[in-house]
C-alpha cells in the first residue's frame, strides 16, 4: 500500500502545472482560430488588435470582421468583437461598453497612390 501512495505523491508533485497566465494565452488562442475558422466558412475578414508583444490591448474591442456588401460592393459591413474564451462568461455590463463603442465609430476615407518611389495619402493626413 506504500509504494501506490509514494507513486501517487510523485505523479501530483510531478503533474503539468498551468499557470493563470498560461491557461488565458491558451484560451485566447482557441478563441481566435475558432473566430478565424468561422469567418473562413462566412466571407468575412478578421484584424485583431495586439501590442507589439502580442498581449491583447486594453479596452473593450478585440478585434474587428469586415466584408464588402453582397449586393454594393461599395458598402462595408463591419463588426466589433470582444472575444471571450474558456468559463469566462458576458455581462450586461461588457454589451453596454460594447454597444456604446460601435456609436463612437469614427469613419472617414483616403487615397493611398504609390508612384513607385513615395506613398501619397489623399488627404494628406498626418495622423494616419
């Protein structure tokens, strides 16, 4: 009876030990392929939004999915997601800074013309 229990000991001293930190970078990338995979199934496009270092950023809106209209092509169709991975739940709270941030949607349109040498942006806009 011994032996089992020192076997048993060793196997929990021994078991994979995920980190907090580990299991949300493990979830978040599950959460984005299976964002991925479902846009390949639905024409859409996908931008995430990271740091440099790859982290996710602060704020409400993970990522954007983006299509040209069916029936305009001239029109966008554009999504804001918050990607939630693992047990984490939603709250009424995130869909109300979710849906606030899709009113504060700044648009607004440019040119970029390469002439072989420079990049020109029609309006010359210096913030972008």
């Amino acid at each position: 009876m011994g032996e089992k229990r020192e076997a048993a000991l060793k196997a929990w001293r021994t078991r994979p030990i995920k980190s907090a930190f580990v299991k949300a970078r493990a979830s978040e990338a599950a959460s984005k392929e299976a964002l991925r995979a479902f846009r390949e199934k639905k024409g859409w496009r996908v931008a995430f939004f990271e740091g440099k270092s790859g982290s996710p950023r602060t704020g409400i809106i993970d990522a954007i999915a983006f299509r040209l209209g069916r029936k305009n092509s001239d029109l966008l169709d554009l999504r804001l997601i918050q990607l939630k991975g693992g047990k984490a739940g939603v709250t009424a709270q995130e869909i109300a800074r979710l849906k606030q941030a899709t009113s504060g949607v700044m648009v607004n349109w440019l040119i970029a013309a390469f002439d072989g040498d420079t990049l020109h942006i029609v309006p010359d806009e210096p913030a972008f």
